[in-house]
C-alpha cells in the first residue's frame, strides 16, 4: 500500500488534444502525491527498451517514453504565471464562481462562452500588430497578475444610456457584499473617457490622437508625473496641453470638473446621471469620482471605472467601461455596449489579507469500511445503496480501523459504515456517528 | 434604440492577455446580434484617422485600429474545431456538468484544476517527439470530435486493486442513469492489457514492441483486418502471431478468453474480479467483456474500458484505464493509478439523438419596467431592493409596454413590476402575476 490515503481527482477542463492530458501536475506537492518533484532528473535512455507492466523491479528507474535524448530535465512546475488549483484552492475557487453566478442571476445576466484561442487576425483588429508579438501574456507576472487567469465578464450590450453603467456597479457591489467586503475596504472610481476628449478638444489636438493619449495618461501612478508628460510631448502634444490635461486628471471632484469643461459638457451629464442613479440604488459610498481613471484599453469611449483597494496594497480589483465603438471596428453596425472584467486572482489575494476567505471543508459523508477482504462485494452493495440515495461515499479498503477512523475525523465524515461478517450475515452493518460518538446496527435497507 | 432586446452576457472562462478579451464572438450570430458575419470585409486604411467617440454619421465606414494592412478580410467564426457556447448552449453545457460534479461528489472525488498549458518538455515525456507537431489538437473534425473540447476526468491515485476500475465505472453508470440514459442505449465494454500482453508473451513477442501493437490494434474498426496486420507485420511482429493477436482480439467471452489464457492468466482474474463487483454495485447489465477494446493511449497498463452507443452511430462516449505506470514515467516513484475522461461533445450529440436533451429555459424572475422616463429613479430602487432580496431582476427601460409585456411571456419571466407616478407617489407599485394574470398595487417595502 502506498503512504497516503488514495486520491480521487475530478477534473473539469478544455481539454487540449486528447492523447495529451497532462499528468505532470500529478507530480505536483499541491495535489498532494508525496513524491519528489521540481527539477526531475530523467534517466539517460542509450537502451531502446521501453515501459512494460511487468518488470516491477525496474520501477525505481523509469524508462523514458522519448527518445533521442541522452539525459534531460524536465521541469514539472506550472508554466511561468500559470496554477495549479489543488482541492482546497478548487474549493474556493468554486465558491468565488458561484458567488459570480448567483450575482450575474440576480442582474438576469445569461451565461456564455467562447474558444479559449481565435484567430489571430481578430486580435490584430482589436488592439494592433504588435499583440502579435505576446503568447499568453508574457509580461511580467506582479501579485495578483498572471498569465493565466480566470475572468468573471459581465456586458450589456444595445443599451447607450448610462443605466448601463449603473447596472453593471450594482452588480460589482452586490458581489463585494456577499464576499462581506464593504465600502470601508473597497472604492469604486468613476470617470468618462469623454473628459479627456474635452480636454483635447479644448487645446485643438488632433482626434487621431486620443487613445493614444489614453493609453499614455493611463499610466500616470505606474511612471512618474514627468515620465507620462515626456511621453505626451513625444505624442506630438504641445506642453500647455500637456499640463491642461494633467491638471484635469487631477480632478477629484465633479463640479469643479463642470467649472472646467462647462455646464453642457457631456462628460460632466453623463457622471452627474451616474451619482444620482447610484443614490437610488442604495452603492453612493462605494462610488468616487476620480479624473485620472481612463483605463489602459484604447476601445473605451464613455464611462470607465476600476475598483481600489482603499488600503492601497493591491492594484484594480476589476474595471471596465463603456466601448460604443468596438464593434464597428470589426465592420459591424455601431452597437452601444458597456462591460467589466473581474479576475479571480486579486480579489482572492484581497479576501485574504482581510481575512474573509470562508473555511470550506470537504464533503464526505459517509465512509464504508468492510472489517474483511472477503465482504468486498457486500461493501459494493452497501455503497452503490448510499449514493443511489444521495449521500457522498467514499470506500477506504486494506487499511487499520484506526487508520480508518483519523482519516474519517481528519477529512470530517459524518458517517463510518463498518461492514463485518456477523452483521452481513444478518443483513445488518455497523454505523459510527462521527460527531455524536453515536454507534448502533441498521439494516441495509433502511440505511438512508 | 437598436431593435434587439438588449442582452446582459456573463462569461466566466480564463482569459487570454488583459488587454485582448476577443469580442470577436459578439460579432457571431450565435450570440444573437443581428449584424453581417461571415468573412467580413473590413475597409481600406490609407488614412490615418483612429476611432473617436463624437462622429456618429462614421459609424458606417468603420475606422481600422490596425495599420499597414490595405484591404483586410477578418473571419470572425470560431476557429475550426472549437465552438461558442451562446446563452442556450451554455445552459445545456452548465446542466451537463452540473451533472458531472454531482455524481463527482456522490462518489467523494475532490476538484482539481490545472493549467490549459503546460511545458513541450513534459508532454514529449509523456507522448514521444511527435506531439510537438501538434498543435490544440490538429486532426481531423469529425462528430463530436472537436479540437477543444471540454472533459469530465475522473482519477483514482493510490489504489492497485481492480476496485478502482469498479469505482470509475459504477460514477459513469451514476452519470448516465441521472441523464436519463439505459444500459439498452449504452453499453461499457471492458478489456485488460494484460491480454495482449499475454498474448505477446505466447509468441515471444519481445516486451518492447509492447506500446507499439496496442496503438495499431486499437486501429482495428478504423482500419480494415487486413491493414492491421500489415502494420503489425510491418512492426516486426511474426504472421503466425499477427493471427494469434487477432485472434484472441475477437474473443468476446471470459471463459473462452480463460481457455486461451490459462487459468492463471492475470489477465482473466482481474476481469473476473470486476464483473463479480460489478454485480454486488449492481451494474452488470452495463458491462461486456470485449477483447478488442485496448484504447489508443500508450500508457495503459490493466483494464481498459469505453462506453459506446449501442446504436452504433457514434464513437466512444468515454473511456479510461489503468496507468500504472504513467507517474514514474515522469521519474517519480511507481503510483498505481487509474482514470477516465468523458468528453461533453459526444454526450451531447448522443442526448440529442435520444431525444434526452432537457429544456431548460431562461430564468428570470421579475422585469421592472418604469412607466416614464422621469421614474428612472425609483425604478432603480425598485430593482435594488427585489435583487437584495433574492430575485433575478432584468430592467427594462425605452421600449413600449406592449413589447414588454411580450418580451415577458417569451423569455417566461414570472412577474412584471410597473413603476407608474401615480402608483410611486402613494409609496406603491403595479404588479402583474404573469402566470395568474393577477394585477395589483403593493407597497414597495412590502415587495418580494
């Protein structure tokens, strides 16, 4: 018998092509298989013998599948900026999708999905040749930021009213709220890309380059004050609107923002229906206006928001905005839609530095142990019964009762069902309450 | 206003780089925006004007973000071999493995997760040189065979007893009596390696030529005989054995399997044992013995087995096996280990086939639609309020009541709550019961 109590593992996923499902995160200490791992020294292979089932003394040194390579390392580790998701880390993965879910549910959001790759050219048409250049992102992996994430979508698409964007911060907070964040903890910064599109219009700069000073003002707080206006003037804007457009971004407050830009700035309408809607809503405190929000995607062209950490340790939980023009990018009719992305990684690293992520045990619950290799097949019947009436069972075999009882406690069963000879033999089992200390004999059938 | 519902869409999946979530798939008509497909023909950039937001008379003339590109044809269709799950498909996809995780959980297996990549280096360990030519599954499309595609994995890690094999076969049993499928539409059929093994032993068939006849016989039923033999022969394998192998694949009865084999025959005892638990689980009518089934992967080493339609019009439905040799492959110590895969697009197909595909319909319980534009407001918390409390919420705002009232009934929304000034000046709504037809006024606090 192995060291370790055997491991069911249940693996939901794209796959890539079937002959290639990867084991090597078995290999991994996350799952749990007690084995050495990081850099495995394969063996030299100058044999072309290969793996057969029988020569079990041959074990101990593997016979390399490949060939041609005289000694190789292979690293078992996740792909740089990847994870693996061990039980535990499913767990509360699966919590955190459901809590998207059922938010998305009470907005009437329907669910959908879409390959994980497309073409190459629909990238290119969305943000430019030099995407082209990035696998996966390949950008340096920061906390919370990876290469692999998960991402919880959620867009209105045909709606131009900024009830779009409202509906969309409901929906953010409601999440925070049943993650038990609050409006202490968390803030929501508002602003519209159409401030910045005054601004340029008020210096006379050229429309062609507005996204590219989006993308440029975007990384004020990442460069330096200087470094962002450097960037400006190489952009082809002149130093007076270089510091008009810093000193607006500076703005945190809206009617100073209306003193700038004007009573019938459309900009400022837009943010004002905003607050108010969010007053009716009941998520005013969440909610900020905050000038120097423009994300970093060149497509947005209205609202954009991002919620902060108010602590001020983690960069944007989630943002997104208003992209009335990114459809007819790709030769479509002009579609208003507004949307957010939330990643999975930094809202967990959130939950735990405030201490909110919930302790999810596993959910075993009964556990079926015959006291003799001969009652194999009764113990089938047993727990073939059990799961047809519902309950979660797991059958432990070839090990000590005692073994059999820590590991009942330790991975927290609610039931032990002890098959032995005597009891069989009068169409009975055993069974051990586990929290109650409970032990009493019930017949098979009404075992329930 | 566009002449579409507006839609609300969630999308839940990992996420390509940050800055290139591919909207791509709102551009197909499975999402249910009513715009031009296909092979768009995108517009010639000689100019250098980007998108802004205020030139809606451009809408029309869509502006390129990329350059250099004089006339460019995107195809916005999925790329070959994966599919878009739109609303309707994605219900269908989160039933199915609702239904996965349900009978994971019955059987106390635990979720795990691993990343969509892993390193070229391990998947040449576990595959030979030639997978690197591969790419997300090059080959050819056939029904149900996709290039990405979703998998139920089941593994068992730690158990050499044929009772592992028993396990996995009575959670595919579970999942098809939940599905609503008999053991008269599907059948398991189950083999042993280890009979070609002793097979290759009879002939003194050198051990590693092992892997290599199981690949060319799983190709029996494919291939014809006749080209089998000549790959065996073409192999090194001996005609007089290339008969015997074929030969003792065509058995189709333990006790003429045993007659072949020996009494002794390893082989023989763990089909024996698996058929006798299978009887106690009481799932025999599920099972067959069938020598042919070897499965294509190289890394089996005990019983294999597949579910087949036994109408004969697909392929394998799933199938799995004993890998105990998988892990030291890997240079780890040796882990008894096996597993299955069920893959959701033969499923499906087959569900539909049987008329088992259940309709699961939207489910969105209030629409509250605000009477005049002024109540945008009070609709607002009206909304708030109801999703507070638990209901799924759509709000409806710019289109006429009677298109409400229809939107209603079709995507089966259960109550339509009017906010009128009336009504809202006395505290009160407008509630419409759309299965009763009941109409009533109720204070907003009161509303549930």
């Amino acid at each position: 018998m192995s060291a370790f109590p055997p491991l069911r593992h249940l693996l939901l996923r794209p796959r890539l092509p079937l002959s290639l499902q990867p084991f090597a995160p078995l290999l991994r200490p996350s799952t749990a298989v007690p084995i050495r791992r990081r850099r495995l020294r394969l063996l030299s292979s100058s044999s072309s013998s290969t793996a057969t089932q029988d020569s079990a003394d041959e074990v101990a040194e593997p016979p390399p599948l490949a060939t041609g390579k005289e000694t190789s390392v292979v690293d078992v580790n996740p792909p740089r900026g990847t994870r693996d998701f061990p039980p535990e880390d499913m767990r509360l993965r699966n919590w955190l999708f459901q809590n998207f879910r059922e938010v998305s549910r009470l907005l009437s959001f329907e669910e959908v999905d879409f390959p994980v790759l497309e073409s190459e050219a629909l990238f290119i048409r969305k943000a430019g040749e030099e995407i082209t250049q990035q696998c996966w992102r390949y950008e340096r992996m920061t906390r919370g930021r990876r290469r692999e994430h998960y991402q919880w979508n959620m867009d209105i698409i045909g709606v131009s009213k900024v009830r779009a964007e409202a509906e969309l911060i409901h929906a953010i907070v409601l999440l925070f709220e049943r993650l038990g964040v609050t409006s202490l903890d968390v803030g929501i910064r508002v602003s519209s890309r159409k401030v910045l599109q005054a601004v340029l219009q008020m210096y006379s700069i050229p429309e062609h380059l507005f996204m590219e000073v989006c993308v440029i003002v975007d990384k004020l707080g990442k460069l330096s004050r200087e470094e962002v206006e450097k960037e400006l003037m190489q952009a082809g804007v002149l130093l007076e609107a270089v510091k008009g457009i810093v000193e607006v971004l500076s703005l945190k407050s809206l009617s100073k923002l209306e003193e700038v830009l004007g009573s019938d700035s459309e900009a400022v309408a837009d943010l004002k229906r905003l607050f108010s809607l969010a007053e009716h809503y009941g998520y005013s405190e969440w909610i900020t206006f905050d000038a120097s929000v423009v994300r970093g995607l060149a497509y947005y062209t209205g609202i954009v928001f991002e919620a902060f950490d108010r602590a001020g340790k983690l960069r944007a939980i989630c943002g997104g905005g208003r992209y009335d023009r990114l459809l007819s990018t790709f030769g479509s009719d002009d579609i208003p839609a507004c949307g957010f992305g939330f990643g999975d990684a930094v809202i967990v690293e959130f939950l735990k530095e405030k201490g909110l992520v919930p302790d999810i045990a596993r959910q075993v619950e009964d556990i079926v142990f015959p006291l003799d290799v001969e009652l194999e097949g009764p113990a089938s019947k047993v727990v073939s019964s059990l799961r047809r009436k519902g309950r979660s069972v797991d059958l432990i075999e070839d090990k000590r009762l005692k073994w059999v009882f820590k590991h009942a406690e330790r991975i927290n069963a609610s039931r032990l069902v002890l098959v032995g000879n005597s009891e069989w033999q009068r169409g009975m089992v055993r069974v051990k309450n586990l929290s109650t200390r409970e032990e009493y004999e019930i017949k098979i059938d009404e075992l329930c």
